[in-house]
C-alpha cells in the first residue's frame, strides 16, 4: 500500500491522551499516593459543558437585558439541560441502532454518553420540553427565553463540534484540499481501500465556522433601525432610533432553526459516517430540512398572532423587579380581551 504525505497545511486529529485525562492518576503522579480513584475526565465531555457554560452565559445576558431576573436562566436549565441531553442521546440511538442493538455491541453503552452520540436534534426536542417546564415555574414567557437562548445555542454547538474533533469522529468525505483533516488509518471510522494519509473534509470545521457566523447573523438582524422625524424648535429634524429585539415572540429561535437546518443539511451531506437512510437521503438531513420548515412556520405564524412587542419578558402576575414591585397595568397575556388594543400600542409607540 502506498503511503501519502500529509499536506502542509492539513488539520491534525488529537491523538487518544489527548481525548481522555486521567485525574486520578496525575494526582498520584505529583505524589499524592493515597489517592487510589481513576477520574476520567474526557474531553468531549468537556467541550458540551463549555458549550452549555457559554450558551447560559449569553441567554443570561439577553434575558437581563429585556428584564427578567438576572440568573432566572438556571433555574430553567434545571430543566432543560438533562432533558435535552436525554433528548439528545434517544434521538442519536434511535438513528444509529445498529451501534448498540447489532451483533457484538454492548446494548449498555447506549449509556455512555462521554464517548460521543448526542444529536442536537434530539436536544432540542428534550431541550425545549424541558425549557417549557423551567418557564412555567419561573414565570418567564417560553417564546421569550427561546429568543434570547438562540445565539447561544448556536455557541454551544460550536464548542461542542470540537469534542467531535477530539473523538476523531464524524468526519466528511476524502478531499484533497490543504486544509484536510489527518486520521489515522487505524481507526475504527476509516474507509476500507484507501491508502494511509488520504484527507478528510473537516465537517466539525465547517459546523464551528458556520455555526459562530449564525451568532453574529441572528445578533445583527434582530435588531431594527428607524429613522424618525422630530419638531425641535419649530423646525422637523431627522434622527436614527435604533429598536432592538424586533424578533420576538419566538421569531429569533425560527432565524435559528433555519439558520442552523440549511447548513446542517450541506454538512451532513457530506459525512461518511454510518447514518440510517430514508428515501436516499441521511436522517440528519431529514431532521434539518424539518427544522428549516419549522423555523418557517414559527416566522409565519408568530407574526400574525402577535403583531406588537412583547411587554414584559413574564407571563401576567409573575412579574419581576428589582424594586420588588409590579406594575400590573403594563402587563398582559395572550389570553386579555383587549390584547390586540395593547400590542397596537406598543407598536406603534416604536414607529
């Protein structure tokens, strides 16, 4: 068989210490002898947390910023955060069955959720189940945590793409592109027939990039620009007022899912990885041309059901301030006779 140079320029993949850090046996090593536990500490693992640290960070942030109670995002992520790993990890078995129910596989490593196999489908699934929970509690407006968590969830999937990096997994088709990613020709995932050295599409790549553009894209377009005229001393003068959050009502989390379903779609086009197939096509694919035609519906549906902005990021009678007090008088819910009335108010008061 004939050996290939890697490119100059071609991605490495971490090799195996690099995916698992034995706490344990550091500790013993700098001398602490009585120290007899192995604390694997892997490093996929590590990437989701990450993610999910940011990810709450920047929902905190944005929901603060439209006046909820700062940290009310724990709380939901209580909820949210073990359902949408639940989520992540039935959806990714339920796709891949012959990982874990074929012959000489260990149906318990449906279990082992630090050796990679979530799907971020299954998350949000879980995910939002769980964040409707955490909402209910809390008093905060569903569709107004999904906007503010929208960015970050597209941050925490880039982080977690890296994981997927580490595990030397889900990585796309041959190329001979510089930037083409190094695995080794013993691992498991490597095509049969081809020669030691041959590149592969860094999907994992491709998701991080696209992935931190859909952050900086649903942080630009939420917010609106007007120009609106004034009388200043008897003459009209023109001056810009900026509106932000004119993506509401659950519209940022559509951006999303369309933002994020039309670049999975070309991602997981071309990964080689096994993938059950319907009609031809990667259920992956399937499930991201679901989400786009969600996203769509969201878009379409919340901006006839609610025409202005929201009033308060809390559900009537769960308000929150920092005074403590609650003025009820600027509150509603979807369900007041005079909604339209309000929501006409409040946008025309942005115009």
């Amino acid at each position: 068989m004939t050996t290939r140079v890697f490119a100059p320029l071609s991605i490495p993949s971490p090799s195996d210490e690099w995916r698992v850090f034995n706490l344990g046996q550091w500790l013993r090593d700098i001398g602490l002898s009585w120290f007899n536990f192995d604390i694997n500490i892997h490093a996929y693992a590590l990437c989701i947390l990450i993610g999910i640290f940011a990810a709450a960070w920047l929902t905190n942030r944005r929901l603060t910023a439209r006046g909820a109670e700062p940290w009310v995002v724990v709380d939901i992520s209580l909820f949210a955060v073990p359902l949408g790993i639940i989520g992540a990890r039935i959806f990714h078995v339920l796709t891949h069955p012959a990982d874990y129910f074929g012959p000489g596989t260990d149906p318990l490593a449906v279990l082992y959720v630090w050796e990679g196999g979530i799907a971020i489908f299954g998350a949000l699934i879980g995910g939002a189940v769980g964040a409707w929970i955490g909402c209910r509690i809390t008093g905060v407006r569903f569709w107004t945590f999904a906007d503010a968590l929208a960015p970050g969830l597209l941050l925490a999937q880039a982080f977690g793409r890296f994981g997927n990096w580490f595990n030397n997994e889900l990585f796309g088709l041959p190329t001979d592109l510089p930037w083409g990613l190094e695995i080794s020709s013993d691992n498991p995932a490597f095509p049969a027939g081809l020669p030691e050295g041959t590149l592969f599409h860094p999907t994992f790549l491709y998701e991080v990039i696209w992935n931190l553009l859909g952050v900086a894209v649903l942080l630009i377009v939420e917010r609106r620009i007007r120009v609106v005229s004034e009388t200043v001393a008897g003459a009209s003068v023109k001056r810009i007022r900026q509106q932000e959050y004119r993506f509401q009502w659950g519209r940022l989390l559509g951006l999303y899912l369309i933002w994020y379903g039309l670049g999975r779609t070309v991602w997981e086009s071309i990964r080689i990885d096994p993938s059950e197939i319907y009609f031809g096509i990667r259920t992956n694919v399937w499930a991201a041309i679901a989400a786009v035609v969600v996203g769509l519906l969201i878009l379409v549906i919340q901006a006839r059901r609610h025409p202005g902005l929201e009033p308060s990021p809390y559900v009537s009678g769960k308000e929150w301030s920092p005074s403590g007090v609650v003025h009820s008088d600027d509150t509603y819910t979807d369900d007041d006779d005079d909604y339209k009335a309000v929501a006409d108010h409040h946008e025309k008061s942005v115009v």
